[in-house]
C-alpha cells in the first residue's frame, strides 16, 4: 500500500510558516532561521502567490547583489508553486520533486492550504516504507526456514 501525503501530515503536523506579499526577504529569512526551515509560502489575501527559499535568496538576492532588508520577498520569490492533494503518494511526489527540482511542496485541499512536505519528509517516508517492507520480507523468510527445518526434523 502505497504512503500518502496525508500520512506523512499526520506524523509531522499541518504547520505551514508564511510570510506575506509586503514583507521583505530579510523578514522571511528571519522567519527560516528562527524556524529552522528551508522555505516559507508567500501569502497574498490567504492564497499562495509564491516561495521563498534558501535558494531563491542565494541565486536571485546575493548573486545579484540585493539587500535583504531593502528587497520586498516577492522580488525575488519563486511564482510558479506547485502544490499536491493530500492523497497523493509519496513516489509521485518524489517524481514530481526530482522532474521539476523542487524541495517543498504545499498541501492544498479544496484550495486552502492544509500543510507542507519538503524533500527530507518525502525521503524519510520513502525509507520507512522500505524498512518495512524488508522486515515483513524477513519475517516472511524465517518461517519458511522454520516451517522447512521442522519438516526435516519430522522425516
């Protein structure tokens, strides 16, 4: 049974860290250092307009020689946000995630944002679900091996 969205929700919690349209990038980085995050949406009359990331600051600010506190974070925000339902699986999030070159992806049901998965969470998924499936695998081996070291012993 494939993960979903939802699922990696339900353990991580539905939090999303938002800045507005009007607040600038230093704001928004203030916000990612004191939340330890890598990203924030960008909220515009409650609808996302955008990203902010680590990236966008260091390719469209540093690079380009903008002063945080003096550069408005839809500047330099990334516009186009592509955004999941929560029942989508984890492996098309991570095909979206590697095709598209994304790290956070936004949750949205019925147009409202509801959460918020980034690459880690989709990563970590993806190894618990595997972890799983060896140990089922393993458990499955060993009463093979038992069922047929019992018969050998009966003969």
């Amino acid at each position: 049974m494939a993960v979903t969205v939802a699922e990696i929700l339900e353990k991580k919690g539905r939090k999303v860290w938002t800045v507005t349209s009007e607040q600038t990038v230093y704001e928004a980085l203030e916000l990612m250092a004191e939340k330890n995050i890598g990203a924030v949406l960008v909220m515009e009359a409650g609808k996302v307009v955008g990203i902010f990331s680590e990236r966008d600051y260091a390719r469209k600010g540093i690079l380009k020689g903008r002063v945080s506190k003096n550069t408005g974070v839809t500047e330099i925000m990334t516009r186009d946000v592509y955004c999941v339902p929560q029942w989508q699986t984890i492996d098309n999030c991570m095909g979206l995630m590697t095709d598209k070159r994304l790290r956070h992806l936004p949750v949205m049901e019925e147009g409202e944002l509801i959460g918020i998965v980034s690459i880690g969470d989709v990563v970590k998924a993806v190894i618990s679900e595997k972890e799983f499936a060896i140990h089922e695998l393993e458990m499955y081996v060993d009463d093979v091996l038992k069922t047929r070291n019992s018969r050998k012993k009966d003969l």
